[in-house]
C-alpha cells in the first residue's frame, strides 16, 4: 500500500462559503500555512448534498475563479466531494452548476441516498465504471453509513483496476464512525491510499490528520 500524502498534504477540506464547514476559505489558508500544511484542497458537497441538508449558500461557486490566496505560499486547489444517488451509479458532482477537475466520490445516508441501501455495492460498483476517468479519490469508503451491505472487497478490486486511491477518513476514525475491519481490509489490499482530514473546523485541520498517521505507524502500514 502506497500511502500518496504522508507530508504536508491534505485533500478533504470542507468551508463555511459553500458546505458545512465553520470556517472560510480564507481562514482556512491562513491557518493551513500556519500549521505547516504546503498543499490543501477546499472540497465541498455536492448540490444534491446541500440542497437535502438545507445549507445556506453563502456564495456563488464560480466566484473561486476570482479567487487568490494572498495570505501565504500554501497551494490551494478546489475540489467537489460528489454523492452516489443510486444503485445505477447515478451521481450528483456539481455545486450550483459548475464542476471541478478534483471528485472525490462518497457515499452518504438518506436523504442523500435514498436508494436501497443493500445496493449500495451496486452504486459504487456501476459508478465507478462509469466515471473512473474522473473521480479523484473514494472518500471516506469504509464508513459505518452502509458498512452492513457494502462489499469493500470488490470496491477496492475495482478501483484498483482503474488506479483509483481509496480514502483514509481521519474524522470518523477519530469520531467512531469507521468500520475498522473494513479499514484494514482497505489497508492491507488497496494499492494507494490517501490521509485526509475531513476537517470542518480549524482544530480538525490540527489533530485529525496526525491521529490517522500516527494510528498507521503503530500497526506497521508505513513501508
């Protein structure tokens, strides 16, 4: 297992200008170089995210365009975190019409989901054939949201058919939201990896990460 970001390096970021994060994006990059972070990705939910969860919108998303990080030398990219919709593979990866090069695709409960959820495999089985050219990374993959019905062995064969990294979710291991057999199965047979955050808040930004890694190294996945 290649894990792709052991440095300085965090891709799942959530803001107060578009998702459900508490702080903005420029408080988030002030912060990011203050704690040493060199590279961050802002990665809100989708419309379909937003819209079933009632989250004000704060800003227009083609604003970023105008968007400059004058703070520091911290590169910042932006990214969408898209939702299964259904066991078609269906998903919903746009915030206000506009979409990004950087997807990560997740799943999350009802209303989000509101499929079967003992298709859930099937969802991500048939999205993954259908946008594998353009999904990032899985993001939070071993999850409790579905870990019942999900079949995480035949994900991580597919996305390692495609070269597809799997996500290391730093929040719900931290917050007891992970299927840890699921997570050592992703450990021992997805060939990369990434370890993110998922912060929404500053003291996210801080901890998470470093619990994930150090979580890593003591049961010997560091190569």
């Amino acid at each position: 297992m290649e894990i792709i970001n052991p440095g300085n390096e965090d891709y799942h970021i959530h803001s107060l200008n578009y998702s459900d994060g508490m702080n903005t994006i420029d408080e988030i990059v002030i912060y990011a170089g203050s704690i040493g972070l060199r590279k961050i990705a802002i990665t809100d939910h989708c419309q379909m995210h937003l819209d079933n969860r009632k989250f004000v919108k704060k800003n227009h998303y083609t604003m970023i365009e105008r968007w400059e990080n004058v703070h520091n030398d911290v590169e910042v990219i932006f990214g969408i975190e898209a939702d299964l919709l259904n066991a078609k593979g269906d998903v919903s990866m746009d915030i206000q019409g506009t979409t990004s090069e950087t997807i990560l695709l997740s799943s999350h409960s009802s209303p989000i989901y509101p499929g079967d959820p003992a298709e859930i495999t099937k969802a991500y089985l048939n999205a993954i054939e259908r946008f594998h050219n353009r999904i990032t990374f899985l993001a939070h993959p071993c999850s409790n949201h579905f870990d019942q019905f999900l079949d995480i062995d035949a994900v991580i064969e597919l996305c390692n058919k495609y070269d597809i990294p799997m996500e290391f979710n730093c929040a719900n291991f931290v917050n007891k939201r992970t299927n840890i057999s699921n997570l050592h199965k992703m450990f021992k047979r997805c060939r990369r990896i990434y370890v993110h955050s998922d912060a929404h808040t500053l003291h996210e930004l801080t901890v998470l990460r470093k619990t994930g890694l150090q979580y890593l190294a003591e049961n010997n996945y560091f190569k």
